[in-house]
C-alpha cells in the first residue's frame, strides 16, 4: 500500500527534527504562522495561499541562516580562543621544560668538566709522582752502583790494610816484648839486652847473647778494663831465629811461678789495638783472646774460634757476644 503524500509541513517538522531545532523552532511553519498570527491582535486572518506560506517559510530560512551563522562564529571564536590558550599553555609548558633541560644539561655539563678537571689534575699528580719516582730509582740505581764500586774500592783498600798489617807483623816475627821490667828499665842505665838476658837468665832459660841481635826500649801507654791510663816500659827482644823465640817462650809459659814478668809476641800497632778491643768486649764473658797466625782469635764457647784482621771483624766479635746470654755478677757478701 503506497504511503501517502507527506506535506509541506510535514517535511518542515522532519528538518527541524534532524537539525535539533528549539521546541519553537521545530514547529511547522503554518503552526508558526498561526501562532504569529493569534499574537497580532489586529489581524487575527488565517494565511491560506501557498506564497504565503513560501514567503513565511523564506524568512524563517534567513533568520534561522543568520542564527547558525552567529551560533558558528561563536564556536570558532570559542574554538579559536581555546585552541590559542592551550597552544600557549603547551608553549609556556615547553619554554619551561626547555629551561629545565638545558639548565639540567648545563649542570650536567658543569659537573663533567668539573669531573674531568679532577681527574686531568689527578693524572697529571700521578704522572709526576711517577716521574719523580722514577728519577729517584733512577738516582738510586746510580747510588747502587757508586756503593757498589766503593764496596769493591773498600774490599780492595782492607785486603790491602790487612796485607800490608801482615808483612809489618812478618817483619817482627823474631821479636818478643818482655812485660814487667819497666822498674829496672827506669833504675839504672843498662843496654837494652844485657836487660834482657838477665831477665832470661833468671827465670832459669838457657840463653846465648849471640841469640839475641838487639833489645830496645819500647814506651807504651795504654787503658786498662776500669778505663784507667797506664804507661810502662817494654824491652823488645829480636832473636836470630823465630824458633829459638819460640823456645823461649814456651819454656817461660812452663814456668808457674814468674812473677809479673811475661814474654809476648811483638804486635804491630794495629794487631795491638785489635788484641786490646777483642780481650775488652769479652771480659764480662771471660772468653780466651790471643794473637797467632797473624791474626788475633776469640775461642767461642762451641770450641770453634773467631778471626780477627781488621776491624770490620770487629762487629763479628761483637753480634756473637750479643747473642750469649748476658753473664750474672755474683753481689753476694760472705757470711
């Protein structure tokens, strides 16, 4: 069944209803035009003529166009100012975060230098630290070396010291020294010799004058243990022969009652001086001290002896006693 043919009004009510018309609006235009028309008290006619109704319905286009014109315009005007304030929101927005960031990349950057300053100060610190140390090994290297010749030049100066000590000492290998006769030295103005072979002669050993080629006299100063000076006359003695020395003096040693009178080895100064200082380190310890074979000898506890040719020896002597234990002096009164 074919619907039937809609009307002007009809098709005015459907546009309104699809454009959202205000309830006035979404009126037909007959039923605007008949409510304009009851409101005019002075013309209360009817618009019956379809130009009537066309005009009518021209204006309402017109001011309903002029109404939504004014109504977009005020949108985009809205639209406008919104869309600039926000633009300007996100602009303001950026600026701030664009000062943030480059503030953070400037301190950032500020931090870094900084940083690497350091660490440029702290290499170039080492860099000379290890350039003066290596200046000092360097030097000391050079100091080794000089140390080390200067060893070589020591080594070679003692071994000649003790060369040239031993050849003097060989030198005297016939001559004894006779201790104790300064009394008769100082008494009377005898020979030297006829001193001695009377000195000899009384502790009853054999004895020539022609075993004897000259006796001298010998001052000599020295400080005993209690740090106390001393100054005697010796008589020394040189024999023909090293052996006839020899006998002499074994036969004095056999001899218990001798008074103060003894025969020693002639020493050389230095040989002297080292017989001295050894038997001074070991009185507290009461070790055996005497001179042969050129050299003075400390007999060690063990049996086994302690050689002394130059006084480097000396510090030998010296940690062997350091490492005894330390003698206990006996303070008691008898009762």
């Amino acid at each position: 069944m074919a619907s039937p043919a809609k009307t002007s009004e009809d098709l005015i009510s459907q546009r309104n209803t699809k454009t959202h018309r205000s309830p006035v609006l979404n009126q037909t235009p007959y039923k605007r035009m008949r409510s304009y028309g009851d409101e005019n008290e002075s013309n209360n006619s009817k618009i019956t003529t379809f130009d009537e109704m066309k005009g009518y319905v021209d204006a309402l286009s017109e001011q309903l166009s002029t109404s939504h014109k004014k109504d977009i315009e005020e949108s985009n005007k809205i639209i406008t100012t919104t869309l600039v304030s926000n633009i300007k929101e996100i602009q303001d927005q950026m600026s701030k975060n664009n000062k943030i960031i480059n503030e953070s990349i400037n301190n950032t950057s500020n931090i870094l230098n900084n940083s690497l300053k350091v660490i440029t100060d702290q290499l170039l610190h080492i860099t000379n630290k290890i350039q003066f140390m290596e200046n000092n090994i360097a030097d000391l290297a050079n100091r080794v070396e000089t140390i080390e010749k200067l060893k070589g030049h020591d080594a070679k100066a003692k071994e000649r010291k003790i060369m040239a000590n031993m050849i003097k000492q060989n030198k005297i290998e016939n001559v004894m020294e006779i201790v104790g006769v300064s009394h008769l030295a100082l008494k009377n103005e005898q020979n030297p010799k006829q001193i001695a072979l009377d000195t000899i002669k009384t502790l009853k050993i054999p004895i020539d004058e022609q075993d004897i080629v000259q006796a001298l006299k010998k001052e000599i100063k020295f400080t005993d243990n209690s740090g106390k000076n001393h100054k005697e006359t010796r008589i020394l003695v040189t024999f023909n022969e090293m052996e006839k020395k020899i006998e002499v003096m074994k036969m004095k040693s056999r001899i218990k009652d001798s008074g103060n009178i003894f025969f020693n080895i002639s020493l050389t100064p230095f040989n002297a001086f080292l017989l001295r200082k050894a038997k001074q380190m070991t009185k507290n310890h009461k070790l055996k001290v005497f001179f042969k074979d050129n050299g003075v000898k400390v007999v060690k506890l063990d049996g086994n002896d302690i050689s002394l040719f130059h006084e480097d020896d000396l510090q030998l002597l010296q940690d062997y006693i350091n490492s005894l234990p330390i003698p206990v002096k006996n303070n008691s009164n008898p009762a």
